[in-house]
C-alpha cells in the first residue's frame, strides 16, 4: 500500500521553503517535486505565485506536517488550500509527479 500524501498551496517560494522546513521537522515524512503556478489574476494576490508542497508519510505523519507547515507558511505570506490524501490512486500518483519548476 502506497504512503500518504499531503499537499499544501502557498504564496511564494519563501513560504514554500519554511513550510517544508516546518513539515519535516515536525513529522516523518519526505517531500516530493514542488510545483508552481502563476495565475491569471497574479497582480492581485499576496505574492504573485502559487507554490504546492507535497509532503509523504503515514496518514498521521502527513497531518502533522501539514499542519506545521500551514502555521508556518501563514506567517510568511499565507496558505490558500490544503488537502490529505489517505491512499493515493494510480492514475493520480501520475500527477503528482508533475510540475512546472523544470518547464522553462
């Protein structure tokens, strides 16, 4: 049975990096590929791109990393969703891989 998967939406690439921090330190778990996303209405946000931090561990694990991480990242520049998923489909392991840091 594959591991759990949290993830986490963030403004910026600071936030990203001390919500990783927090989320590790906080709990057993590894981190996957960040992902990137710059939207249409980017003028109007906090910080003008939208990090996803994906975090893998036990059910428990991710919970607690996610929950590190979303203190931490709201105190730089905020969290726009979060999510916990138990046990990772196939097809959506496929998108988890994917992300926009290695596009050019």
């Amino acid at each position: 049975m594959g591991k759990a998967v949290g993830i986490i939406e963030v403004f910026g690439l600071t936030a990203a990096m001390v919500a990783v921090d927090a989320g590790c330190k906080a709990a057993n778990v590894t981190v996957e590929t960040l992902d990137k996303n710059k939207p249409g209405n980017a003028d109007a946000l906090p910080v003008p791109l939208i990090v996803a931090v994906k975090f893998r561990g036990s059910v428990d694990a991710v919970n607690a990393a996610v929950d590190a991480a979303e203190q931490a990242a709201k105190k730089i520049s905020g969290v726009i969703t979060k999510h916990i998923i138990a046990n990772v489909e196939d097809s959506t392991e496929k998108m988890l891989k994917l992300n926009a840091f290695d596009k050019n």
